[in-house]
C-alpha cells in the first residue's frame, strides 16, 4: 500500500476499521473456544495482506492463512512471526525448507507432498508442521478417502521418525452458500468419518478444521476447533442466499474510486470507445475515467457497470478498455477532478462489489481480489462503531 497523492487519478481505499469489525462479527458467530484463521490468499483478496493481516491481529484473529507458500513467506518476511500461519497451496518443487524454517503449517493432500517435506526436514534436521487434507466432496486439492489410511500411516511414520509434526486435519466445502443442499451434511459426515480414522490410527492434531465464511457465518456443526473466513473478514457477503453484507453485519473494506481524467460535450450520434458499441442519442457530455480492464474492471461490463458521479448513478458508455472507460453524464458537466466510485459500501448511494459482480457475470469475489497493482491500496481507518 502507498500513500495517495493529493488528486489521485485512481485508488483503492482499504477501511482497516470495518475489517477490525468483520472479524468481531465472525468472533460472535462462533463459539468462545473456537478460533478464527484470517485468511489473507490473494494478497488479502487484493486489499494488502500485510496491513489486513495486523489488522486482523488487532481484532483478535488467532492464525493466518494462505493459498501459496510464497504469499505465507511474504507476511513471515514483513515481521508478522508470533502467530501460526498455514499455507496450502503446494506443488512439486515449492520452498519446503523455507516453509519449515519460517514454522509454516503444510498442508499435505498426497504421497508426494508428504515425501518432499519429510526430505527438507531430514535435511535441515527440524520436524516440518504437517496439516493433512481430506477430500471430502469438493474434489480439487485433498487426499481421497480411499487413499486416507496410506496417507494417514505414511504421516505417523515420518513422524515417529521426527521428520514431521501433525499438527492439524482439515477438508473445504463445496456449497457452504447453499446451507440447505445435501452436499453440506454429505460432507460433514465424510470428514467426521475421516478424523475418526486418522484419530483412531493415532494422530492427535492440534487443530481441526472445516468452514469457510459462509459456514462460520451459519453453520455451527461445522466449526470445530477453527473456522476459516475470507471473503466475509472484507465485507461481503459469501452467497446470495445468505443475505447481504448488510444483513449478516458486514461492512465491506475496499472502495474504489478514480478522477474525472477529462469531460467534454459531443453531438448526438457520437460513437464512444471501440467497436463504436455506444453511440450518443442527443448532445451530451462525456466523462472519462483512468480505469480499465488492465486495473481489474471487468470488460464483460461494458455498457452495464455502474459509477457513481456527483449524486447520481452512471453506467458505463461503450467498451472497458485497457486503461479507460467513459460514462455518459447526460449534459452535467462536472469539473475535471470530480471524483467517480465504482464500487464502495453503498452508503452514500455508490455501488457495490456486487453490483458490478452482477454487471459482469460474475462474483464479487472477482471483483475486489481483481484490481490491479497499479492501483495504489490506501489504507483508512473509519469510525470504529466498536471502539
């Protein structure tokens, strides 16, 4: 994150305060002893994982998580030590030693995994922090049932050996926003099955784990030791059918905004943008706006995303282009400089994450993790309603 310059053509302002307030939403919805895992993947979804992780920290997060090694080193690197941290992302070939010098819990889904972190541990003579996963139903990263035992029993022998710890068991859902579909049960019952096994052969983890945010926003049963927020810690919500961010108390974090680059009045009948796929009814003005699809808008947005300019709600004129995009401002003629927000929380009337989602055809999910890095993260720190 940088700080913006006086008139910024284009930033991202990241509400450190509403993310301190997310994550006390999320402490309410879990039992007392349960811990929260601040998931921070994706450069916190792009909003800064290392001002976002100490913010978190702040609130009362107990671990940190990542998808890839490389994003867990990073926070390792900036001083964030003191706090447990998993990644688990892995492939072949992955900084293993690096991740057991920097005491990162692994997660290991396969045969292979295990064996290259047993071999950097047996070499740097320090036990690597295994979390082993099951696949429960989602069927990407995690160890099959069938393949479970062998897995299982690999593990306790590398680890009798002193190659590895064992530290946690964990599987993922597949339709967490859906509460009610069968699949969620279906799992939950797989993964009990699962950790009976792995706790009957021996291991004793010290953490097991399971929901996402929407299950730590409405499923109890699947909390277990810790839960695993990420797009709800940022403000949004997980699902459509799990209400808004508003309804399950979430403020979103990221606000993005540019400035007016350039207004001018055209004649009717005016082509704007490439292809020519807006053409102007009557005269009018133009607004441009120093964002496009090379900062994270969405080019299936065209013509459909809408900006916030003055008091009222724009929509994008024509094609998103790399750098680019202009809305028809209807004959109002704002000044250069006047300030355009594409999305925010929507409590001054701006749009939200998820309405360009709907826009574009997509999650709001996509939307903020999008924005690109020539985008300046600005971090504010709002009213606090908590403190």
């Amino acid at each position: 994150m940088t700080e913006a310059p006086s008139l910024p053509r284009a930033r991202a302002e990241i509400d450190l305060g509403a993310l301190r307030s997310n994550l006390r939403t999320l402490r309410a919805a879990v039992t007392p002893r349960v811990r929260i895992m601040a998931v921070l993947k994706a450069d916190a979804y792009g909003h800064g994982a290392v001002r976002c992780a100490r913010a978190a920290l702040d609130a009362g997060a107990d671990w940190l998580g990542t998808a890839t090694p490389h994003e867990a080193l990073a926070l390792r690197d900036a001083g964030i030590t003191d706090v447990p941290l998993m990644c688990w992302l892995w492939a072949p070939g992955d900084p293993w030693d690096q991740g057991i010098e920097a005491g990162l819990d692994m997660s290991v889904s396969d045969m292979w995994a295990l064996e290259e972190a047993a071999r950097a541990a047996k070499a740097l003579g320090r036990a690597a922090r295994i979390q082993l996963k099951a696949d429960t139903g989602l069927g990407r990263n995690g160890c099959p049932p069938a393949d479970w035992p062998e897995l299982v029993r690999a593990a306790l022998i590398a680890q009798a050996r002193g190659h590895i710890e064992v530290t946690g068991l964990w599987s993922h859902l597949a339709r967490a926003d859906e509460p009610h579909h069968p699949s969620v049960a279906a799992q939950l019952g797989v993964f009990r099955s699962m950790l009976d096994h792995a706790e009957r052969a021996g291991v004793r983890p010290r953490v097991r784990h399971l929901a996402n945010s929407a299950a730590a926003l409405t499923l109890p049963a699947s909390h277990f030791d810790l839960v695993r927020p990420g797009i709800a810690l940022y403000g949004l919500s997980p699902g459509p059918e799990l209400g808004t961010s508003a309804e399950l108390g979430l403020r979103p974090v990221m606000t993005l905004k540019a400035s007016l680059a350039l207004v001018k009045q055209v004649p009717a009948g005016h082509g704007v943008g490439y292809g020519h796929r807006y053409v102007t009814r009557d005269t009018t003005t133009l607004g441009l706006v120093p964002l496009g699809y090379a900062d994270g808008v969405p080019r299936h947005a065209s013509g459909r995303g809408p900006v916030l300019v003055g008091d009222r709600v724009r929509t994008v004129a024509g094609s998103v282009a790399m750098d680019q995009f202009t809305v028809d401002l209807g004959g109002d003629t704002p000044p250069p400089g006047t300030e355009a927000v594409l999305f925010g929380p929507g409590l001054r009337g701006e749009p939200t994450a998820q309405d360009w989602a709907a826009a574009a055809g997509t999650l709001a999910y996509e939307i903020v993790t999008r924005v690109g890095a020539r985008v300046p993260r600005v971090a504010v720190d709002a009213a606090d309603e908590h403190t």
